[in-house]
C-alpha cells in the first residue's frame, strides 16, 4: 500500500514545510501538485493513498472516502464530565487526577482526549497507532486543533502519540510503568459504514487482542486493564475480562481485570 504527500494547487509556506516533514516521517514521497487532480496523481506515482496538506491541515484520501483529524465524541463525553455526568470508560478504568494510562489502540484518539482530561494536568496517556498515516494526522491533529475550549486543548496538549505495533510496544515497558492500560478491539470493526472509519478501511490493521497481550498489559499496570468490546461479545471470556461493565442499553461494555487480582 503506497502513500504518497502533497499540498494544494497553491500551497503556502507552512504547507509545503509540514508536507515535506510528513513524507518523511511516513518514509513516503512528497511531490508536486503540479495543477494534478488527486486521481491523476495516483496513477502518476503508482499510489493507493494520498495525504494533502493545506493551510497547515492534512487530509486523507483513500479509495473508501477522505479522513481528517477530529475530536469527534470527545467533545460531548468531556461536556457531560464537566456537567457531572459519569463516563463508562472512566468509570471501567477508575481513572483519577493524575493517572497515567496506556491507549494501546489510540485510532481517531477519542477515547484518549476523552481519560487525558479526567487524568487532568498532573496524568499522562500514552496512546499507541499501529498504522503511520493515522498516527501522523492524529498526532498533528491534535497539536494543532482550533478550538475555544481550553479544557479540550489542554487535554489533547497532553497526549503523547506513538506510532507502534502494541505487543512490541508492551515488552518494552518497566513493570508497572502505567496506572491503566486500555484496548478497544472496536475501533477496527466500526458498526456503521457511514462512520468517519469508513475511509481508513483497509488500512487499519485487523489482527484480535491476543491473550499475550493481555498478560504484557497486566505486568505494565499497576492499577488495572481495560477492554471496550460489544456488549455480547466472547472476546472478553477467552480474554480472561471476568468483570464487565456498561450502560444498560449501551451497544458496548468494558471489560476489567484488577491488577491485585492477577497476583502479578
């Protein structure tokens, strides 16, 4: 699968900068709009994939549609917080001021903007993109977000974005070395085709969570992992997630294994 980075028809400074920096980051090509349509640049370079820096924004045209990044759910879940209102996931992780936690399956990063404002200026979360291109918009993204919220920015501000393979990711870490780590399966099987993971099918990478990893996981935590999954499903059986947790009439439920359960 080829990607290749490009600007608009008529990039300014920033643009042609941020794109040459993207290529490289992606180990890609950066060429030439030369008045092209995105299409004929395709065929030009033999590329599948192409990302398009404009006044400092990308954007990612797949064969499935276009992405860019945004907060997206993040917004209203933070809103609903600030309102007093409970989150599943915080609630499945236990997340208090000044956690850490481990996203292990970072995708669009909602889930991660969402811990790192409970987390608040004294957390960290970590989130962890298997795929470069997701991983570069998202990283980009959310340092450069505009937005009025001071909350939203601060939390995305604090996010630190790796683009990694989880299980290589996991072996690496010191014991205990985060409070929470977190997975969400989910994000690779999106319920509706409209969503904004329409356009990043085929590249997001498919492999199930595998017992191994969850072993990794529960030595990096010094608190607990944590598991988004449909609300029926069996992964969290064959998993070992004993403790399942979720709305009522909620499609999805989080799955916990405590740290002091494992003995570990």
């Amino acid at each position: 699968m080829q990607t290749i980075v490009t600007t608009s028809h008529k990039p300014d400074p920033r643009s042609v900068a941020i794109g040459g920096w993207a290529a490289e980051i992606l180990n890609s090509e950066f060429v030439d709009r030369s008045r092209m349509s995105l299409e004929d640049l395709k065929i030009k370079h033999n590329a599948e994939n192409i990302i398009v820096v404009a006044n400092g924004d990308m954007k990612l045209y797949s064969p499935r549609g276009e992405y860019f990044f945004h907060p997206s759910m993040s917004v209203p879940r933070i809103k609903a917080i600030k309102q007093g209102k409970s989150d599943h996931m915080i609630a499945a992780m236990d997340l208090e001021p000044g956690d850490s936690v481990l996203d292990c399956t970072l995708g669009l990063g909602s889930d991660a903007i969402v811990a790192s404002f409970a987390a608040g200026t004294e957390g960290m979360v970590t989130g962890i993109e298997a795929v470069p291109e997701i991983a570069l918009i998202v990283k980009h993204g959310m340092a450069n977000y505009i937005t009025e919220s001071q909350a939203l920015k601060s939390a995305m501000a604090r996010i630190r974005v790796e683009c990694a393979l989880y299980e290589q990711y996991l072996t690496g870490i010191p014991d205990q070395a985060f409070d929470i780590v977190y997975f969400d399966p989910m994000f690779r099987h999106p319920r509706l085709k409209s969503s904004s993971m329409e356009p990043l099918r085929g590249i997001v990478k498919y492999d199930p969570l595998s017992r191994d990893a969850v072993r990794e996981a529960l030595r990096v935590a010094q608190k607990r992992v944590v598991m988004k999954e449909n609300t029926f499903s069996q992964e969290f059986a064959r998993l070992g997630f004993s403790t399942v947790i979720g709305g009522r009439y909620s499609p999805v439920a989080f799955g916990i294994i405590e740290k002091q359960e494992t003995g570990l």
